[in-house]
C-alpha cells in the first residue's frame, strides 16, 4: 500500500501536467477535430452525394483506403502543431523559470507529451469514425476489420512523428521556427531524399523514411498484402533511367522502424533537453 | 439601428456563399431536358433469397436453366444473398454496336449494320454473387456496367436491330435475346412530370 502510495506521489506531477495540458489546448483540440471532421466529410460523402460521375470505390476496403490518402499530410500539420512548442516554449517564453523549480522537468515533459498525444489521437479518432460511419453508409455492414488494424498504424505513425517533432523542440530555440522546420522536412524533404536515393539505387529501400513508413496507414487495408518484396514496387523505365516506386513497407518493418523512430528520438530529445539550460 | 458584429457577417456571409454554391451544384444534377430521369443512389443494396420452390422454378422458367445461370452464385439456397453497390452514372450515347457487345458478345456485336445512337446512362456497379457464407472484402464483379436507356422506346429500337440481325445468327432465338436483356439487368429510367 505504501509502494502503491509513492507511485502515486511520483506519478502525480505527471498527472497533473497531463489534465492542464488537455484543458490548455482544448481550443487547437476543437478547431483541428472541426477542419478534420469537415475534410472527412467532404472527402467521404459531399462529392459522391453531389456528383453521379464522382465514382464510388468498388469496396469498402478501398473507400476506406482512398478516404485515408490525406491522413498523412493531416497527421503531419496536427503533430506539428501540438508537439513544435513542447519543449522549446518552455524556454523561449522563459517559463522554465516559473514551473522547472516546482516540477520534475522530466515528468513536466512526459505530462505535456501525453496530453497532445491524447488529443491528437482523439481528432484522428474523429475522421476514423466519420470515415467507418460513411462506410455503413455506403456499402452497409459488416464493418472490414482492417480499418482497425489501420487505426493502430496510424497510431505508431503518430508516435513516431510526434518523437521527431519533439527532438526539433528540444534544439531549437521558437516554436514557430521548429514548426515550420519540421513541416518541410516531413513534407519536402523526406519525399526528396527518397527519390534521389531510390533514383541512384533501385534496390534500396527506404526504410528510413518516415514518408514511406505512411504509407501503410493505407496499405494494410488491401484485401491481399504484398507478400513478397517485388510485389511492394513498381518500376517505370524512361530514356535508359529505372524509376522505381515502393509502395508500402512490410507490416514488420513498417511497425518496427516507427518503434525505433520513438525510442531513439525520445531518447536523443532527452539527452538534449536534460543538458540544456535556461 | 442594429449593429451586427464583423465576425458575424463573416459567418453568415460564409453560410450564403456556401448555399449558393451547393444548390447551384445540385441543380445541374437534377436538370434534364426530356421526361425521364435515372432514379439511382450510390449506395449498397442487399437482396436475400426468401423463398425457391424448385418445382415451380423448372415448370415456369426451363429445367436447363438454373438460379444459378440467371442470379449466379448460390441463388438456389434460402437466405443466401447477394449485394450490388452503385458506384456512379453518367450520360451517355451508346452505338448499337456497343449495346449488342453489352446483349450478348463481340462477334454478335460485330454483325450489326446500324448507325443508331442510343441516348442514355451508363450505370456502374459492384456486385456480389449469391452466397450463403459472409461476403467478401472484395466484390465479384468490381465493374459491372449497365447501359440505361433515356428513352424506353429504344427497346423497341433494340427488337428491331435484332430482327434485322436474326437471319445472319440463325442461333439466337426471340427467347435467347428477351433472356439476355433480362439477364442483364435491365434498368428503366423514372418517369417525370415536365
């Protein structure tokens, strides 16, 4: 009882920083879960409703897979937004003065990681069941399973993201700055480092790539995975060159490389935060 | 005099523009220049069967000719079902070339000598044969096309190519072709007061 009692004494910082957090960026929460909402249903039902020509996916599986094209660039745009000022807004606006001597500015951190990744979760949620609820709609139950198995990709996805967006906060030195560096690198140069390196080696698969980890947030949902690696590429040959497009990662290596991502950008992230001073 | 807040304007500003441009969305839907429209959602619709007396089956329709050849799948089993989901429509003019090709099959559609446009819909779906198991992720048929006639006495315009056509297929009978219609699908477009 006494252990249970310490635990308690040690987690409620934690706890405590977690529920502000909510409380704070319950507005951001409000307004990304409203535009999410909207481009869930304007992608899922307004063009189909509006416009006999705007074709229906042949299954469910592939409406739910074309209703999830755009959760990358969403997941990127969210993550930045709540995770870019993590540990940098601490320092810029100074308030490491105020809170750092009251709390441990480890279990601060951990609060405040929790705290968005609960509310990103919950606004990716939102388009989740936006998107199962058009899909009863459209082509009636029973409900493909996979979007589940989709929903927990999504979710190493974001974990992953959030852990690269919080190794930037903890170097730099503004929000905004760490914002707008992590939108291009995730957005522009990730996608273009693949290309140069695929371009210069065929056989190289990007497996580094955060880019390319998104891509099975889309592709688990296929009635028949890719079983083996010629069947993950398609290759295109123009004027001598061998243009060559992975399509997804294996289900093992995609989940393992986003693990990794967490581990070592968290761990990085506290290193760095651990010797940086006010 | 009544003083209403900038932000509100935009609001309600935003609202007007948006009701503008979705009633102006759906209203080149909706416009059609004759006296039938195609009745169709998209959606998904689930048919089950009810009830097979085999005996009536044989004796009306042909002991040759099962469920199975007209409705696919297990169609002979009670509580088996079968779903089809509209994708999408467009309008359409189908040579008499194309229809014969969509009746029957090339080298059919191969023999007809006609110059005639049928005005219409092409209609795609996705459907699931008769099963008495759960259905598939994937559909049986991902793109099944129907032709949609705009006027229904293109029928007739049907019948009359075909007659044209039988002494050159001395194998199609008049059934064989009214079977193949049915076979096919036949969607009838609503009627609609001007």
């Amino acid at each position: 009882m006494e252990k249970l009692n310490n635990l308690y004494i040690e987690i409620k910082p934690i706890l405590h920083t977690y529920v502000f957090e909510l409380k704070k960026n319950s507005k951001k929460f409000i307004i990304f879960s409203i535009i999410t909402g909207l481009i869930g249903f304007l992608i899922g039902f307004l063009g189909f409703a509006l416009i006999p020509e705007d074709s229906l996916s042949s299954s469910q599986g592939a409406y739910f897979q074309d209703g999830l094209g755009i959760m990358s660039l969403i997941l990127i745009f969210g993550v930045c937004f709540f995770f870019g000022g993590i540990i940098c807004s601490e320092f810029s606006t100074k308030s490491g003065y105020i809170v750092f001597p009251k709390i441990n500015k480890y279990k601060l951190i951990i609060g405040k990681y929790l705290g968005n990744i609960t509310l990103l979760i919950g606004v990716i949620a939102i388009y989740y069941f936006i998107l199962v609820l058009l899909g009863i709609f459209f082509y009636g139950l029973p409900l493909n399973i996979r979007i589940f198995h989709s929903f927990a990709i999504t979710i190493l996805y974001i974990l992953a993201v959030s852990s690269f967006v919080t190794l930037f906060s903890s170097f730099m030195k503004s929000v905004n700055m760490t914002i707008i560096a992590t939108i291009l690198i995730l957005l522009i140069v990730f996608s273009l480092v693949d290309q140069i390196v695929v371009l210069s080696n065929p056989d190289f698969e990007p497996i580094y790539s955060l880019d390319f980890m998104s891509r099975l947030i889309t592709s688990i949902l296929e009635t028949d995975f890719p079983a083996t690696t010629a069947e993950r590429y398609i290759d295109m040959e123009m004027q001598g060159f061998i243009f060559r497009i992975w399509i997804t990662p294996t289900i093992q290596m995609g989940i393992t490389v986003m693990l990794l991502y967490t581990i070592i950008c968290l761990g990085l992230a506290s290193i760095i935060f651990s010797r940086k001073q006010l | 005099m009544l003083k209403i807040k900038s932000g509100t304007k935009m609001v309600v500003l935003s609202i007007l523009l948006l009701g503008i441009f979705l009633i102006n969305m759906s209203s080149t839907i909706v416009a059609a220049d004759n006296n039938y429209n195609i009745a169709l959602k998209k959606g998904t619709d689930v048919l089950e069967v009810t009830e097979y007396d085999e005996d009536a089956w044989k004796s009306t329709i042909s002991r040759g000719f099962s469920p199975y050849a007209w409705f696919g799948g297990s169609a002979d089993e009670i509580h088996s079902k079968s779903k089809y989901t509209t994708l999408s429509w467009f309008k359409n003019e189908s040579s008499a070339m194309e229809v014969f090709y969509w009746i029957f099959s090339l080298e059919v559609a191969l023999l007809i000598d006609s110059d005639y446009e049928y005005d219409g819909w092409a209609v795609y779906q996705a459907k699931w044969n008769f099963t008495s198991k759960a259905f598939k992720d994937d559909a049986d048929i991902e793109e099944n096309f129907i032709p949609v006639f705009l006027n229904p006495e293109d029928f007739k315009r049907v019948l009359d190519d075909y007659n044209d056509l039988a002494p050159l297929v001395p194998v199609l009978s008049a059934d064989d072709f009214l079977l193949q219609l049915i076979l096919k699908g036949l969607i009838i477009p609503k009627p609609f007061e001007d």
